[in-house]
C-alpha cells in the first residue's frame, strides 16, 4: 500500500488551500483515494492556515495529518512549528524567500527553493505555492506531473480561466528547481 501525507503550512492568501486542493485533485485523476482536510486562523488573509492532503492506494482512514510524508513551509512560524514533526525519511520543502531556516535534523530530504522571489521574477506574483507543488512532485512522485498539469483547468475556478496558462508556467518552474 503506498500512502503519501502532505501539511501545506503558510500564512493566510498564500494560496495554500488552493494548493492542497491541486494535489488531491491529481490524485483523483489517478483514481487514487484522496483527503484534502483544510485549516486556517481566524483571519483568512493574513493569519495561519494549513491544509492536510493524504493520496493513498487504499482508503484513507483519517484526513488529520499530524506526522506528515512531506512538508511545504511558506512561513518562518509554519516551518518552525512543523519541521520537527516530518517523518524520518520524509521531504521538507520551504520557501527560501520567506524562511532562512534549516533543519538541524539530517533524516530528512530539505530542499530550499525561492519560490516567492521566483514568481516575483517570473511575472508570476502569488503563485509561489504552485512552484512548490511542482517541486513536491518531482521529488516526491505521489502524483505524475501529467495528472497535475490535468487538475489545474479543474481546480481553477470557471471565472478566473484565464489564470490556467500562469499556473502552468509555475509548475513547470517548480519541476525545473
């Protein structure tokens, strides 16, 4: 049985619920079991938010992901409070532009990628947290990158199509870091 638990942790309109929700979409579309279990403070912009994602081979017993496979801190707070609680083995992925922190521990994959300054330099401002998710699956391989390429047209709301092409050029930066 192959099971991948993801935390996607950042600040409130960093995208991280849209994130979350691109993930388990590709995994649907691999007719995978999925959970997609979001969390966020009492302010949505600004304050905390985190989103939990299981993909699993089988059913998913429980949506709380609280010793997560693979960890995507856009935050300084968010990688703080979570690195510690990555699975040995497990992947952590931050946002270099935003945390300057590194984890002390050495039983992790830690992979520290600009993904706000590269959206910034890309003409591609707030879509920082689809970099990350293109680089959570090239190294991770939970989903194929077909199928997320498959689940943006889906995930991006009917109003905002036009938005599809930019996210598509974030995910290609993703897999390109």
């Amino acid at each position: 049985m192959a099971t991948t638990s993801v935390l996607l942790s950042g600040f409130g309109g960093q995208g991280l619920l849209f994130a979350g929700k691109m993930l388990a979409y590709s995994g649907l579309m691999e007719n995978k079991e999925v959970s997609w279990l979001p969390s966020y403070g009492p302010e949505m912009r600004g304050g905390t938010a985190s989103c939990s994602v299981v993909i699993s081979d089988e059913p998913v017993g429980s949506p709380l992901v609280l010793e997560p496979d693979i960890l995507i801190a856009m935050n300084r707070p968010s990688f703080l409070k979570y690195i510690g609680t990555v699975k040995p083995g497990g992947i952590a992925i931050i946002d270099s532009t935003m945390v300057e922190d590194r984890p002390e521990r050495d039983d992790i994959s830690f992979y520290a990628v600009p993904a706000t300054q590269l959206a910034q330099d890309s003409g591609l401002k707030g879509l920082a947290n689809v970099i990350l998710i293109g680089k959570l699956v090239k190294e991770s391989g939970c989903v194929t990158p077909e199928s997320l390429q498959a689940a943006v047209p889906k995930c991006v709301s009917a109003k905002r199509q036009e938005l599809v092409g930019y996210n598509m050029q974030a995910l290609e930066i993703g897999q390109a870091q």
